[in-house]
C-alpha cells in the first residue's frame, strides 16, 4: 500500500491526497515565497504532478513571479502549493497545508541569505544561496526582479 498523504485548507473546502513518497522536501526563506504565505519561512514539498489528486474543491490561483503559478483556498486564505514552469512536472505543497506536517522532514534551506536576521537554526542541512533543485534555466528566480 502506497503513502497517502493528506492536505487540507484551514476551513476544510480544499482537500488534496499526495501519493508515494515526496521527492524533495526543503526550507525556503526567499521573499516571495514570504509574501505569499504570510510566514518567516516555509517548507515544500515536492511531488511529481500525477502523484497529487484533488479530493475536494477547487483552489484559486494566483501568479505574479513570471512562470510561477501559486495556490491557495480562496475561502479562508491557507497556502496550497506553487507549480514552476522551470520544474516541470513538479508540484510543490506548502507544508502548514499537510494534515501531518510531522512527517516531512526538509533536506536542505533554499536562499539561505535571504532568511530573516534572526533565523538562527541548528541543523546541518546543506545552506543554499539559490534554489535547492536544479532547474531550467531562465525562470523566476526572486533575484531577477
Ligand atoms: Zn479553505
């Protein structure tokens, strides 16, 4: 039997189920990504398109970084998830959005020098300057705006 993953918005309209395994899972302390989710950091998780499967509802989107397409309930506002024209086939889930945050442990911090002052962590993961997956090239990096 395969992983099954749960996400949900905060008000229940949105319900999605993540098959398998995540790919990647990472910190991100860019500015964007800030704004968007309304919090210091945050942590995605990766997954290839076909292993996530609307349940319930249907997100709003929203894109202001060019190739970049965020989601998020358009009921109480929770963050879902962003598709990135530079990783295709990838689907990232904001983790607060997962209904067992607990199980998705990052591998790495994406644009560490971006973080807050005084985001001070412990860990020994790998502390990127940019992203933390390879991509093609030529697509919304924060910095180019
Ligand atoms: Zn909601």
């Amino acid at each position: 039997m395969s992983r099954i993953e749960r996400g949900s918005c905060f008000c229940g309209a949105i319900e999605i189920d993540a098959i398998g395994d995540p790919f990647w899972i990472n910190w991100d302390h860019d500015e964007d990504c800030r704004k968007a989710i309304g919090g210091p950091m945050t942590i995605w998780i990766g997954y290839r398109a076909e292993q996530v499967i609307s349940i319930t509802g249907a997100p709003k989107t929203f894109s202001k970084t060019p190739g970049v397409v965020r989601s998020f309930c358009g009921d109480c506002g929770t963050s879902i998830g962003y598709q990135d024209e530079g990783l295709p086939s990838e689907i990232y889930l904001c983790i607060g959005f997962m209904d067992a945050p607990e199980r998705f442990e990052p591998a790495a911090h994406g644009y560490w020098e971006q973080r807050l002052p005084f985001v001070e962590l412990s860990d020994s993961l790998p502390r990127e300057a940019r992203y933390t997956r390879k991509r093609a090239n030529g697509f919304a990096d924060p910095r180019d705006r």
